[in-house]
C-alpha cells in the first residue's frame, strides 16, 4: 500500500510538457517507420499504413506498464504508478488510461485541477497516479520543492465548496457554451475582416482559425481554474458562517 502522505504529485503544467515531448516522438516515428520499411521492402505497400499507426497505438502503453514513464516523463522526472500499490500499471489498464487520454484530450487533464489527488480522468480510469520520480528524488532532494501535495479544499476553514465533480460538469458546460460562442464569433470576424468571405464559404480563414484557437485556449484555462475554486455560476462555493468553521 503507498503512503499517500508522502506523495509528490506532478504538476499540469510538467505533465503538458512530457505529453509535448512524446506527441514529436511519436510524430517522428509516424513519418520515419513507413519510410523505412518502403525501403526495405523497395515501394509503397499496404503494411505501411497498419505500421504508420503502431507507434502510437503501441508505444505509450508498452513504456507505462514496463518502464512505469515515457520518454517525455523521463525528461521531467515524473513516472506513472497505481493507486494502492504504487506499482506499475498493468498492461490493459495502460492501453485504457492510453485511449481515454487520446479520446478525452484536454477535457481529461483539465480534471487534474479538480481532483484531491491530481489525477486526470483517464487516471481515475486506470487506478493510476502521476508522480514525481523516486530516482530523480534521490539523485536531487531539492527537485521534491516541483511536486504538488494532495488538494483538499474542504480543509478551508472560509468555505464550502461543492464537489469536484460537481464543479467540473459545471466547468464542461461552460466550456460547451464558450466554444458555441466561439464559433458564432469566429463567422462574425470572417465577415467583418476577411476579404470575399461569406457564410456559405466552406471554411473559415486560418488566421480567424488561430486566433480563436488562442484565445479560447485562454478562455478554458480561465474558466477551469474559476471553477477549481468554487467561483463559477452554478457550482459556487458558499461562506461559512462565525462559529461553524
């Protein structure tokens, strides 16, 4: 049974950078692998494309359940362990957290801010958490001060807050409407800045594409971390009153 205590949970913000890490290396493998066997075999054929798709269907699980990281987590020190064992992921439970990771996107790590023990969703998926390494913690004592301890807000002795699932639905929802919103925005600038546009153009401009891309990006980090503290309409945190707390 691990310790939770003693638990040094990896930060959103490293998590973001090993998972950068690793979409380039599977990126690389991606374009590398069918090119390699096209030379091997003298031509285009139609093992090419299964091989083209291996890397990334293969890769991430295989490293988890056998290494306990990637690539990307290995750069920064954090490693993947399971909840009650602090073992390594077995390998089905790899390839689940692996698919609801690709599915889920950034809704799955957004969840991270919500959850007492850092966990995205395709970790509570798997019985998986994120950690800080045990090697680099050894090697460098100082690297725990990059860790997160657990996150307990009903510990505040100012106020309630409602639970993080409930907070997080309520943050998924806003984030449907602002991206509804988005879009109507992003018609209206084409209209108004993109020259010869119309509504029945196939598809909006890419520098209105970018833009919004940005600016949404901002706009869902907002908003996640308004509603990790209880700040949101419709799952707001409530002030306790003198002599309750």
């Amino acid at each position: 049974m691990t310790d939770t205590a003693q638990v040094l949970y990896a930060t959103l913000p490293r998590r973001i950078k090993a998972s950068i890490i690793d979409g380039v290396v599977l990126l690389t493998l991606m374009v590398l692998s069918p090119l390699a066997i096209s030379a091997l075999v003298g031509g285009d054929t139609g093992a090419n494309a299964i091989i083209m798709y291996m890397p990334p269907v293969l890769l991430e699980p295989i490293l988890i359940s056998f290494l306990g990281f990637t690539l990307g987590q290995y750069i920064f020190g954090i490693q993947v362990i399971r909840v009650n064992t602090g073992g390594k992921c077995p390998l089905a439970a790899s390839f689940l957290r692996y698919f609801a990771k690709t599915i889920l996107g950034g809704l799955s790590m957004a969840y991270m801010l919500f959850s007492k023990k850092h966990q995205a969703i395709h970790d509570h998926l798997a019985k998986t958490l994120v950690v800080l390494s045990r090697n680099k913690i050894e090697q460098n004592p100082e690297f725990v001060n990059y860790g997160e301890t657990e996150n307990i807000l009903e510990a505040d002795v100012t106020y309630y807050y409602p639970s993080a699932l409930r907070r997080f639905l309520i943050f998924c929802i806003w984030a449907v409407v602002a991206s509804l919103v988005f879009g109507i925005l992003e018609e209206i600038a084409a209209l108004l800045f993109v020259h010869g546009y119309t509504l029945e153009t196939k598809k909006i401009p890419k520098e209105v594409e970018v833009i919004s891309i940005i600016l949404y990006s901002v706009l869902f980090i907002w908003l996640a971390d308004l509603a990790t503290k209880g700040n949101l309409p419709g799952a707001r945190r409530k002030k306790k009153e003198l002599g309750n707390s």
